[in-house]
C-alpha cells in the first residue's frame, strides 16, 4: 500500500484530439496506473491559455474524470511562442503550472518574463528542453545506431543547451524550474551543478528513458519515437544514476497518446510520444526496485511524494486528516504488458509483450475504489 501515485507529466488531448484520449478514458488509464492525480499538460486545439479553457478543463474533469486532475496553463499564447499567455488569470482559476510542453519557449528573453510572472503567482514552470534548430529535422538519437538505420540524427546539445539556458534564468529570476523529461548525462550534470549551486530545480525523468536505449530503434517500430529521443546505453545508465543520487527527483510518464495510423507510417513522418500509464509501475518496479537502484521507499517519493512537492499540494503520503488516495500493487506478480488490455484509447507503446512484475490491484480516489483487482469499477 502506497500513498496514490502523482502524475506530473500528461497528454489528455481533449479538447481538439478526443481520438487519441478524452479527459474520461486518460483518467481511467490513470487508475488502471495506480495513479490518482495527474496534470494535463496544455497542448491541445485550443491550447490552454487562458482562464476560460482551464475551468473548461476543471468542470469536464469534475464530471468525467476517476482520478484528481489538475490543470497545467501554457507559457505562451496558443504556444506560438510570441506572447505571453494570461498567467496571472490562470493562476486565478487554478493552474499547478506552467508549461510550454512539446516545443521550447525559443525567445530567451520572453521565457525571463514568464518565469517572473510564474514566480509572483508561486507556479513552478514544467520545462520541456529542446532547441529546434539544433534538433534540424531529426528523428533519433545521433549516433551509430541512427548512421546504421540511415535516420538523421537528434544531438544530445540541443536538450542540453535549453537545460542550461533555462537553469541561468532560473537562477535570475527565483522562479521553481521542473525539468521535463531529462534524457542525457550532460543534462544531469548541469542539474547536479545547479542543485549544488543552490538553485530552485527540480527534474523528472520517463521510465522509457531508463528501459531503454536507442538501439530499440532498430526495427523502425514508430512506437520507439519521442521527444526527446531515446538515448545511449551510457544515457540510460546516467538517468539511473541521477535517480539514485536524488538529482531526478521526480518519475513522470509523457503519456503521449496517438491514433496508429499517426504511429504506421515512415519513422520520420510518425508523430512522437508513447502512452505511459498503465506501464509506469511495472517499469519502475523491474528495473529501478528489482535490480536494486532505488529501495521501495526512494521509487515512492519519486512516484508521489515528490510530485506532491513540486506541485505544493497536501498528497503523496500516508496520513491521518489526508484525502484517501491510496494505490495498491502486488510487487511480485510477473506478467506481459498487453496493450490491448490498457484502458488509454491508444495503443502506442514499446513495451508490448514486455516481461515485468509489479501489478497495481487498488487504486483509491478520495476514498472511493476505482480500480478493483487491477479493474477498473
Ligand atoms: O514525445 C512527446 N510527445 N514529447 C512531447 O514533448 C510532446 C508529446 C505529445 O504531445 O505528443
Ligand atoms: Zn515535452
Ligand atoms: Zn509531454
């Protein structure tokens, strides 16, 4: 029994692609997760930008959602990276965040501004870190295994460059900067520098970043492309090594629903993301807990207390006086991740037919059961 698992990092899609996920079926894969908060990030048509859409997206979660969701505004104007959303409104109504997630905000000086604003309303900014003109139209990592399938190649810099930028203004401004999505040993270095320089940052990273390499590519299965791209053995190793000292703090999904026929096509031209929910649990338990690289408790706080920091809500533990989000897993059972059994819409996951133990059999949300024997009710 743990304290219910805490999202940070999720794609609902509604409004705009209710054919990838709606608000309802990407809270019931949360459940079926063992998750009961998640936050939804705002890249959706109409982006989420101002006070109107996020009661829109408070009322439909309110009505249709099983677990706690909570809104994340983005940084920018219908994310076009020119003006200013109204955060101060959004802030008003009830965002945990802010987050120009799927692209960086790519004008410096517009992204110091938004991380003043962010910090007068106390919101942490949910950093996802690419360069698009370092990134140049690539589609995997760089390096031999791209050179070997003839794909052209994402350098790990264009990440890295962000990190850096965006932990100096960070330092600057005061503002919490939550690093989305961590891929690359250079950017837990730049994290660890920043941490011990005393500056307010937080990072997550995604269980595909840590179960797999690169070389997973191979194959051109489309359902192996994300951005950020999955890394090197050496990468991978990092990420592990970063969760283990503390500099990851934070075990977050990108569940990134997409229809197949976006995922069935030439690797270059297929969409990036991969569901994430329903397989967050096994991932972590078999290849962070199992082998040893954090102990039950440590995968705990990265899965829920943490979340529960950043976000500076009163969940992500076991208490009298708190709201019953409860999550239970059954750590041994051994089984094969089937997407067709996920509750998501979407199918899009690497991980089919996968080998993994940990089986979330009770999610509780305030108190009510919503996943019964690893059902939902
Ligand atoms: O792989 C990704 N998919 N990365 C992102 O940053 C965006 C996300 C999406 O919205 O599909
Ligand atoms: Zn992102
Ligand atoms: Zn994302």
């Amino acid at each position: 029994m743990v304290p219910g698992l805490i999202d940070v990092h999720v794609h609902l899609r509604e409004p705009g692609f209710e054919y990838k996920e709606t608000i309802e079926t990407g809270s019931q894969s949360a459940a079926k997760g063992g998750f009961t908060t998640i936050c939804c990030m705002p890249n959706t048509k109409p982006v989420i930008d101002n006070e109107i859409m996020v009661e829109y997206i408070k009322l439909k979660a309110e009505r249709e959602a099983c677990v706690h969701v909570l809104p994340i505004g983005s940084i920018t104007k219908n994310q076009a990276g020119e003006e200013l959303a109204n955060i101060g409104k959004m802030a008003e109504v009830g965002i945990c965040g802010i987050s120009e997630d799927g692209k960086s905000v790519e004008n410096a000086g517009l992204m110091k501004k938004a991380m003043l604003y962010a910090k007068m309303f106390e919101l942490p900014i949910l950093d996802h870190c690419e360069d698009l003109n370092l990134v140049g139209g690539g589609s995997m990592n760089a390096g031999d295994t791209a050179a070997l399938l003839g794909l052209k190649g994402i350098p790990v810099e264009a990440e890295e460059v962000m990190i850096a930028r965006d932990i100096l203004l960070a330092e600057s401004t005061g503002v919490h900067l939550h690093l989305c999505h961590v891929s690359t040993k250079g950017s837990l270095d730049f994290i660890r520098l920043a941490k011990q320089r005393g500056i307010s940052v937080s990072a997550e990273v995604c269980p595909h970043h840590f179960a797999l390499t690169e070389e997973a590519v191979d194959g051109y299965d489309a359902n192996t492309k994300m951005s950020p791209p999955l890394r090197s053995k050496e990468d991978v190793e990092a990420m592990k090594q970063g969760l283990k000292e503390g500099i990851i703090d934070i075990i977050a999904t990108d569940h990134a629903p997409h229809h197949v026929d976006e995922k069935n096509c030439e690797y270059e031209k297929a969409a990036n993301g991969i569901v994430g929910l329903e397989t967050a649990v096994p991932l972590g338990i078999t290849e962070l807990v199992e082998p040893g690289i954090l102990t039950p408790m440590q995968w705990v706080e990265k899965m829920s207390t943490n979340p529960a920091k950043l976000l500076n809500i009163k969940k992500g533990t076991l208490q009298e006086d708190r709201i019953a989000d409860i999550t239970i897993i059954d750590p041994k059972q051994e089984y094969e991740i089937d997407v067709y059994s996920f509750a998501s819409k979407s199918k899009n996951s690497p991980f089919h037919g996968r080998k993994v133990r940990g089986k979330v059999l009770y999610t509780i949300v305030d108190g009510k059961i919503v996943v019964d024997q690893g059902e939902l009710v």
